[in-house]
C-alpha cells in the first residue's frame, strides 16, 4: 500500500495521523519475538503519532544512546516503547527505522 499525503504545514492535524496510523495498524509487520534497539545519529528523535514525518508528537523524545522496545514495523518506521529509567514511565509512538541500532529480540522466539 502506498500513502500519498500532501500538505504544507509542519504538523499534520489529527485526523490524517488518526487515518495514516489507521493504515499502518492493518499491514505493519510485527517483531516476534520483540526487538530491542538503541537510538543512533545525532539530536534528539521525536516520537511520532504515526508512521509519517508530519504526525509528530510535540515534546515527546529520546536521544542517542537510549534503548528502545520495538513491536512493530511500517515503510520504514518502527513502533517503540521507551521506559524512563528513572521514573519507570513509558512512552509508545513510531520513529524512522534508520534512526536505530539493532541489539537483539526481548523474549522466547515464537
């Protein structure tokens, strides 16, 4: 499936994050058992609604050297989990696949 999506605005409005995760749900493949990876590259990786650039969350991110859970995968996006090691918090959203460094399954292989 390809998804076509123009507009000029840096943030998406919810309603085509709402319909693009929507898509995603339907044909991601999923990690089993789930994978773990840690975030590479430079600055910070902003969470995403959905797996597209303009369905950002605002204030929502990791940066280099954080271990991410990984469920899911969509054109090139991942579905992730991030735990705050300090107050044991999670946060799920997607980020670009090229953004993460495998480092090995979590759990029994199916």
């Amino acid at each position: 499936m390809f998804i076509v999506v123009t507009w000029s605005p840096a943030f998406a409005d919810q309603a085509t994050c709402t319909h693009i995760a929507q898509q995603a749900e339907q044909a991601q493949s999923y990690f089993s058992p789930v994978e773990g990876y840690q975030v590479v590259g430079t600055g910070r990786l902003y969470f995403h609604t959905a797996p597209h650039a303009h369905c950002r969350s605002k204030d929502v991110f990791v940066i280099p050297g954080d271990h991410l859970i990984a469920y899911t995968e969509y054109q090139g996006w991942v579905s992730v989990m991030y735990i705050n090691p300090k107050t044991s918090q999670d946060y799920h959203g997607w980020v670009p696949s090229k953004r993460l460094q495998f480092t090995g399954t979590i759990g029994l292989k199916n």
